[in-house]
C-alpha cells in the first residue's frame, strides 16, 4: 500500500519541558502531542546568529521517542565549541510522513 500523506502538514506541541545539569551534561525531558506519528526527535543547540542559514555551527543530538509521548537527550558541555553567549535550543519532531515540525527555545 502506498503512503498518499508524504510531507502532509503535521504539527507537534510540548506539552512538558525540564531540564537540569549533571556531570557537565544539559539535561532535557519532555512530553508532547503531534498530529502525526513522530518516529525521531533531535535537538540542537544553535549559538547566535540564529535563523535561516545560520546554523551551520549548531550542535546536534538524535534520539528515538520514549513510548508514545516523551524524549530524553543527553548533552554533553565536551561537545560545545564555544560556551559563551546566546543560544537557541531547538527540538525538531520528524514525523513518519516525512515532514518535521520544529521548536525553539532561547536561552544563555
């Protein structure tokens, strides 16, 4: 049977966000609801300048969802080039239709 929904709009909301440091890590959790069935999520942390074409120095993590609804991502500070300044979280929801709905967050 052929998928007629590819890249379909879609749309996802968190509804619960934590996070904490530990051993030199950033900890994020957190709960959502999407309108289409989301197979990954990936985070990154994106210094200023933000925005489109911007990202190129952004680090990334992926991670597979946590049953139906949740997402855990350990970030280790190692992994940053450079911890000063402004920055913006983002989460991204790639959903089985191929589409992807991102959030973003900022924070320094």
């Amino acid at each position: 049977m052929a998928r007629s929904d590819w890249y379909a709009s879609a749309s996802a909301e968190i509804t619960s966000l934590s996070s904490s440091f530990v051993n030199n890590k950033i900890i994020i959790s957190g709960k959502f609801t999407t309108t289409k069935p989301v197979n990954d999520i990936v985070v990154w942390h994106d210094r200023e300048p933000f925005g489109v074409n911007n990202d190129y120095d952004a680090v990334q993590w992926a991670t597979k969802i946590i049953g139906q609804d949740s997402f855990r991502f350990e970030c280790p500070l190692a992994d940053f080039y450079d911890l000063t300044g402004n920055y913006e979280m983002r989460i991204g929801f790639l959903h089985a239709n191929g589409s992807r709905t991102t959030l973003g967050y900022a924070y320094n």
